[in-house]
C-alpha cells in the first residue's frame, strides 16, 4: 500500500460514510468496500459492551460492518474506546486467512480508520437519543404523533401511501378496566396491548399513541387483517397483574389509501381515520368504520349543524313545543314536557339529529339553560293571563353533570321570571358510572331542596336499575316506550308482567309513574290495568307550539275524549 493509493480510497470512504445518517446500518459496508482492500482487511466488527455488567447493552450491538468470506478470525486488531455514556465501543480488523501480518504502517491508518467510525458511530447515537426524545413517548413506550407524521410524510412522498391503511384506534371502557384493576395496572394492560399490534408490524409501519387511550397506525393493505382481528378483540395476559388475563377491544376508524385519494397529505390522512373513528364511538355496533364519501358527507353536516348553533340562538329559531302529560284518572291534562324544535333555512330539524351533535360540545347546555328561559317566559305569561299552568318539565343533558354551579344557574333563570318551582320539573336521563352518579346524586337533591320536581327519563332505555333510582330523590319514573307492551309483539305477556312489577315497585318507591310514546287504546288499556297514573304520547297529542297548547290550558276542560 503506497500513501497516496490510501489517501484516496481514505476520501471515498469517508464521503461515503457521509451519506448514512445511521452509521450502524449495513449500507455502510459499501463505504468499507472502499478502504479494506487497500489494507488488506477481511472484515469489520463492532462490539459495544457495558461496563458495568459487561452485556451487550443492545441487540444489534456486535455486528460486522463488512465481511468477506475468506476471515482469519485468529489475525485480528483491536481497538477500544469509551462512550460519554461510559459504555466500552470496541472495533475489531481481521486479516484474511494465509496472508502476512500487518505492517506498523497499516496498523496507524487502521487506527485512524476506527477513530472515525467510532466519530460518526457516535453522531448517530446522538441523533437516535434527540430523535427518540423528540418521537419517542417514553412513558407508554410508543411512538408520538410526530414521529407518525415524518413516517406517513415520507411514505406519501415516496407514492408507497397507496398500498396502506390509515387506522385511528381507541380502546375501549378503558376506565371499566381502570376501575376495575387500578390505573397503573390499566395503563400496562393497554401498553402489553399495543405490543400485540406493535408486533404484528414491519419497520415500514408504524404505530403512534395521539394521547390518552387514542391511538393510530399506519398498515400495509396485506397486514390490515391482522390488525383488524386485535382491534375486534384481544385477550391481553395480565395474570401477573391482576390474577387474570383481560380482554381488549378497540373502537376504530380505518381510512383505506387507493389511487382515487389522489395528492393526499399526511394531515388529511389522519383527518379522514379521526372523522371514522369518531363516527365508531358513536355506535355500539360494529366497531370498525370505514371512511368514505357517505362518512364525509355526515360528518360536514355535523360540522354545519354545530357551526349553526351560535347565530341560531341570537335569532331565536329554537322554539319550544309541548306535547301534553295526561292523567289516567279523569284524562285532563296534568302536566307537559317541553321539546326543542329547530327552524333553520325553511326546514324543521328534529332534535335526534342536532341534540347528539350539541351534546359534543357544552353547546347542548346552553340550549337547554335557552329551553328553561323559553319555559319560564311562557308560564309567567299564563300564571299572569289567569291560566292556571300545569307543571312543565325541562329536559336537562347529562353534561351539565359537570357544572358545580348549574343548581344555582337554573335556579335563576326560574327566578328572573318569578315563576314558583312547583311549576317546573327537570328531566334526566339515568347513569352507570360511579363518579356521575354522585353528581348525579348531588344535582337532584339540590333541584328538590330548591321545590324543583325531578324525573327519570327513558327508563328501561339503559342498564335500567331501580335500585340506583333508590338513591336519588327523585318525584317521577318515565317509562320508555320500548318497555311498553306492544301489539304483535311475542312476547306480549312477559312484556306485560315486567311492565306490571316496574310499575307496582316504582310506586312502592313513592314515585309517579308517566309512560312515555303511548300510541295505541290497547297500551292505554294496559297502562289502566296496572294503575300508571300519567300518559304522555300521540294518542292524545304530538308536541305543539306554545300559542296552541296555551289555548289548550284555556279551554274549559282541558280533558281528552278515549
Ligand atoms: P325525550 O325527552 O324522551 O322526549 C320524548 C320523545 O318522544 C319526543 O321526541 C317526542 O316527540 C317523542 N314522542 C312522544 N310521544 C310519542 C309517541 O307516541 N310515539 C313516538 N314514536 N314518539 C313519541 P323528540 O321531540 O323528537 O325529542 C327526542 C329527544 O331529544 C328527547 O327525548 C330528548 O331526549 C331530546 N330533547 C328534545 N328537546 C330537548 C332539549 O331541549 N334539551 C335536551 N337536552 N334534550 C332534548
Ligand atoms: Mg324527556
Ligand atoms: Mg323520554
């Protein structure tokens, strides 16, 4: 080897080395093809230790570099460095077999050719460490948002996007298995469950928490099944946990990425899986959903309705309708419910679409507080033209749960108009989780403190239980329509002995019983039967404006004819 020769093949080395951001890679043994011939080295080792317990501290630290085939592993040249992190870095040169020794010459420049791998070794560990702080969420041993976005920027720059699937994947009742098992515990429950996933993908897919127990991932088309089947259902082993395995499930939204999708960008990608994956939460059943056109139609009417709230109530097109509660006894009218009704562009929207939507934000309080007003105006209006009012119920959403002042809130909007409570009743719906149920708990005794009457919407609707409602003072039991026996139905008469006990105990309780939906002079019959004291449904009236159920309260008897 002359000098000048080595310098040469010393420069395309070192230009070569360049080009790898990581400098632990097997590319890099492209640059090594560079200088080892001139040396007459037959193979390139690295073996980074620990020193304190003399391991090797990563799985891919001992590794060649380059390697030929002809390797004397007995001819070897060694060389050691310490890492800041005071872990050993050691380079090892071998000779090819049957050749002479190295030369003192040949000895420095390899000396010199360890310094600079052991230098830009170095560098990529650097960037690895910033990288991992930067993408890496160490807490949940996952990768960050950010890092998910590089990964999907690159894949749609390379055109290799059209061959996977966006997924957005949250589990679910993660607070049940919180409950259940403590936090830390549900937290390694979900982490061991992402392992699953994470085992499933290759280093061209990637797995990122968003937050909380929101995740995405990035899969190719053929792998998606396997993920599809983890995200149904997966039994996570957690016996060293909590002395039993757990089973994980996932609402998900996928967004399938074919050529149609034409120039998608990565934040159009995770747009469109958010958009199914919210779309999933809001059904039970199924559990994964697709995007699509139907799904981004729905949903920028979602974003319409929501955006309209505001202008909406400053132009009063939320009116109130009342639909009559009439009394079993004598079939007078006892009381009505008043139900929000939307004038928006020349069309009447029905409060099943725009309340769920109103309920994603706090806006559905702000109708609700707009309802009461609404009411309170109406009443004074009548209690000061002497119509005897009959009390009317607010319906109230269970977001306002969350609102430590919302008893006072309510209380003065009822107040502002001097209506006496006795003529208002507040509706809501039941509860299953403990932390609501003592808000839950708190709120009603408040409102009944304050003379407000208070009642249990759509009974029957949940996880209908009457001994939670034990708890709760309430004054009224609204049984839902479905639990109502119906006509052609099979089973007519279990419906009718359920019907009868929910009743019968519901009244032991001290509550007032209204059924709610009731359409039919059969239903009306059974209702008679089993002594339910108030109807409330089509059979006598639907909900109407205020004008019209004014002049019904007017009229002389205020009585329906069956
Ligand atoms: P809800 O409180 O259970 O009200 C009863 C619903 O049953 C009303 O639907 C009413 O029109 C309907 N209904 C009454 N009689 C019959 C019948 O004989 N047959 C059938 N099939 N249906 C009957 P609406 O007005 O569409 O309201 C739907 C739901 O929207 C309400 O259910 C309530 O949960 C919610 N909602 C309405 N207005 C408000 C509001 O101001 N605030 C809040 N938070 N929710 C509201
Ligand atoms: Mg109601
Ligand atoms: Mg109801």
């Amino acid at each position: 080897m002359d000098n000048i020769s080595f310098a040469a093949a010393f420069e395309d080395f070192l230009s070569e080395m360049q080009k790898y951001e990581n400098s632990f890679s097997g590319d890099i043994s492209n640059a090594f093809s560079k200088i080892c011939p001139v040396l007459r080295v037959s193979a390139v080792r690295s073996d980074f230790r620990n020193t304190i317990y003399g391991n090797h501290i990563e799985p891919d630290s001992v590794k060649f570099f380059y390697k030929t085939d002809n390797i004397d592993t007995d001819a070897e040249l060694r060389f050691n460095y310490t890492t800041p992190g005071e872990d050993i870095a050691t380079y090892i040169f071998y000779q090819f077999k049957g050749d002479l020794p190295w030369t003192d010459n040949e000895k420095s420049k390899l000396k010199n050719i360890s310094e600079m791998l052991f230098i830009f070794n170095s560098r990529s560990k650097l960037l690895q460490i910033s990288r991992n702080l930067a993408y890496y969420d160490a807490e949940f041993k996952c990768y960050n948002i950010r890092y998910f976005q590089r990964f999907l920027g690159k894949l749609v720059k390379s055109g290799d996007i059209y061959d996977y699937v966006a997924v957005n994947f949250n589990i679910k009742q993660l607070n049940k298995i919180n409950s259940r098992f403590g936090r830390a515990n549900g937290t390694k429950i979900m982490e061991r469950y992402c392992d699953m996933i994470n085992g499933t993908l290759d280093d061209k897919e990637a797995l990122c928490r968003l937050g909380g127990d929101n995740y995405a991932a990035i899969v190719k088309r053929t792998n998606y099944p396997n993920i599809e089947k983890l995200m149904l259902g997966a039994v996570v082993p957690a016996t060293d946990l909590c002395g039993e395995d757990v089973r994980v499930a996932s609402s998900a939204g996928i967004y399938n990425i074919t050529h149609q999708s034409d120039k998608i960008t990565p934040g159009e990608i995770l747009d469109r899986v958010h958009i199914a994956m919210h779309a999933s939460k809001r059904t039970v059943k199924p559990q994964i959903i697709e995007y699509d056109k139907q799904l981004y139609e729905m949903q920028k009417r979602s974003a319409d309705i929501a955006a309209a709230f505001d202008d909406a109530l400053i132009n009063n097109e939320f009116l109130v309708f009342y639909q009559p509660k009439v009394s079993l006894n004598d079939y007078r009218i006892a009381g009505a419910e008043a139900l929000c009704r939307w004038f928006h562009d020349g069309d009447l929207i029905s409060p099943g679409v725009f309340i769920p939507i109103f309920e994603e934000s706090n806006d559905i309080c702000r109708l609700d507080f707009y309802m009461l007003d609404k009411v309170c105006s109406d009443l004074s209006k009548w209690i000061s033209n002497s119509t005897d009012p009959v009390r009317i119920s607010v319906n109230l959403s269970r977001r306002h749960l969350r609102d430590s002042d919302v008893v006072d809130r309510l209380v003065s909007i009822v107040d502002k108009h001097n209506v006496p409570h006795k003529y208002i009743e507040f509706e809501l719906t039941e509860t299953v989780t403990e932390g609501e149920f003592r808000e839950l708990q708190q709120m009603i005794s408040g409102l009944r403190e304050h003379g407000f009457a208070t009642s249990v919407d759509d009974f029957g609707t949940g996880y209908s239980s009457l001994n939670l409602i034990k708890q709760i003072p309430w004054n009224v039991l609204k049984l839902d329509k479905s639990l109502l026996p119906a006509k052609g139905s099979e089973n007519i008469w279990q419906d009718r002995v359920l019907f009868k006990y929910i009743v019968a105990m519901a009244q032991e309780m001290g509550l007032e019983c209204v059924a709610e939906g009731v359409e039919t002079p059969q239903q009306l019959q059974i209702l008679a039967d089993n002594n339910c004291e108030m109807a409330q449904g089509f059979i006598f009236d639907k909900p109407m404006p205020s004008e019209e159920f004014g002049s019904k309260l007017n009229s002389e008897s205020r009585r329906y004819s069956v």
